[in-house]
C-alpha cells in the first residue's frame, strides 16, 4: 500500500496553521525567510513551494533572491540582517550554494534559534545528545509519517542508506534514539553488498540521490519502504521535458513492500510540513514565559 504523504502532510499543515493563528493572537505572526542564490531550476522550485506553503499557513513569507555570483560577505551581511529582524523567526539558506561557497560557514552564521532547517551544529549536537531542538525537516518529517501510518519502529531494524548531513545521519539518529528504539544500519557508497544488508531491514529509508539504487530482490517481503529520492528523468511526453523518480525502483518494490512512500508525493511534502511547523516553534519561543 501507498503511504500518502500529501495527506498526512496536508494534515500537519492545518494543524500548524491553527498553531500559527493562535500565535498571531497572542501579538506574533510567525515569519520565514527563504534565501536562494542563483537559479538552479530544482532549488526554484523547492523554494517556490516552501514560500506557497508559508503563505498558506499564514506564516510570513520574507523571499530573498541573490545572483549565483553573490559575494560571502553580501550573504553573510543578509543573514546578519535577518538575524537582528524580529518579523524573521526563521533562516533558510537553500542548498546547495553555488560553487565556491563554504556552506558550512554560511550555516554557522544563521542565529541557532531562527535554524528552522536544523543544520547548525549547536542544531545537530543537540539532536546527537537527545536534546530538544530543530530536527532536520526531511528526517523529522519521515519520522511522523511513520508514526502517523501506524508503523512500529521499537525493536524493528531499520537500514538507511545514504550518509548525508542532512538526511541519512541525522535519520539514523533520530531511528535509534529511546522512544524510537529502532537497531539502524547506515549504509553509503562503500558499503558491500547492499542488498543483502537491505534484504534484512523491517524498514528501510533510501536517500541515496540515485535512482534505482534498490532494485527488486532487495527488498524483504512486508518491509516499510522510504524513498527520499528526488531526480529528474529527461521524459519527452511531459510538459516539463521530464518526470520524478526516487532512489526505488517503485514498480518492482510496491508489491513487495507492505507500504511504501511515492514519488512525488511522499515524502517531499513532509519536509516542507516540517519547515512549517519549526517556523512556528521558532515563533513560539519568543513568547514571554
Ligand atoms: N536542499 C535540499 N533539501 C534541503 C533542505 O531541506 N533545506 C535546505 N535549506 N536546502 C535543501
């Protein structure tokens, strides 16, 4: 069966405007700012549909649009600015920077409390140390369609594969930490055999930005299947000139699988429903006590 991220998504967002309303009431209108250098066609879209979905929520979008060819110290200066503005309660910097930038740099210089994305490293230790913080939207956002499909994840082995900052490591972290209570396995490209590590996952989350990175035969029978997958397949019978696939050959796994995430239409909507709701918490925590 199909898990419907669009809906659980669409669920979250009605729940994060009813917190957004409650939080306007109180004298604060939750605001977001959208960083985006360049026009990467991808990362327009991605931040096209964050800034809608803000909007929506009645969330304040702030849209900032700089050239590819934007100075470090121009960005480090807007950043500064949008730290000192009190209608900003959170920064996001959409990645990736064109080349040259040091992205690290640029995300160390976001204020802790506006990193809504959850990619500071005072964001990521705390997640390593079980401390309360801003979880990276797309592995937050796993965790509650899991949780929100009825999935069971204590006791379950769970196999990521994909490393990456911003999805693979903190996914596996967020699996293995006490109420989760999943054994993990993070597999990445030098990793041998895949499928056979795969074949024993109850749940596997795939966010290797590779399509058919898993293919029939390494998929267990009933297993909960992830894809975090987003690449663009050159399709000529599409307006757009091309079509989304994940990382999962879908086809040949959906029957396989007991559930399984689409693409599109999994777990991206997730993410943004994820930004939306750390926009709000960032919000939340400029309240007098
Ligand atoms: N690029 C791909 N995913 C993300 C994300 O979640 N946040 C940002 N800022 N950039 C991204």
């Amino acid at each position: 069966m199909r898990i419907d991220g669009k809906q659980i998504a669409a669920d979250i967002r009605a729940e994060v405007t009813a917190a957004a309303s409650g939080l306007v009431a109180r004298g604060v209108r939750p605001g977001l700012a959208v960083i985006l250098l360049g026009d990467n066609p991808a990362s327009v879209s991605y931040v096209t549909a964050k800034e809608r979905a803000c909007v929506e929520c009645g969330i304040a979008s702030f849209p900032v649009r700089l050239p590819a060819d934007t100075s470090e110290q121009t960005l480090l200066e807007t950043i500064s600015r949008l730290n000192e503005d009190p209608r900003v309660h959170g920064i996001l910097v959409q990645l990736p920077l064109p080349r040259g930038f040091d992205e690290q740099k640029i995300i160390r210089s976001i204020a802790p409390e506006k990193d809504v994305d959850g990619f500071h490293p005072i964001s990521l230790g705390k997640l390593l140390l079980g401390q309360d913080t801003f979880v990276p939207c797309t592995p937050a956002g796993i965790m509650e369609l899991l949780r929100r499909s009825g999935v069971e994840t204590a006791g379950k082995r769970a196999v990521v594969v994909g490393r990456s900052n911003i999805v693979g490591k903190p996914m596996a972290l967020l699996l293995a930490r006490k109420g989760a209570d999943a054994t993990v396995t993070l597999c990445h490209t030098a990793t041998k055999d895949l499928g056979a590590v795969t074949r024993e996952a109850d749940i596997l989350i795939v966010a290797a930005g590779h399509p058919h990175t898993i293919v029939a035969g390494q998929v267990k029978p009933g297993a909960v299947v992830i894809d975090v997958g987003v690449n663009r397949i050159p399709d000529a019978t599409k307006k757009a000139g091309f079509r989304l696939v994940g990382d999962v050959d879908f086809e040949a796994i959906e029957p396989v699988a007991s559930l399984i995430t689409p693409v599109p239409g999994g777990v991206g909507p997730m993410t943004i429903a994820m930004l939306l709701r750390n926009t709000v918490k960032a919000a939340a925590a400029t309240l007098p006590a």
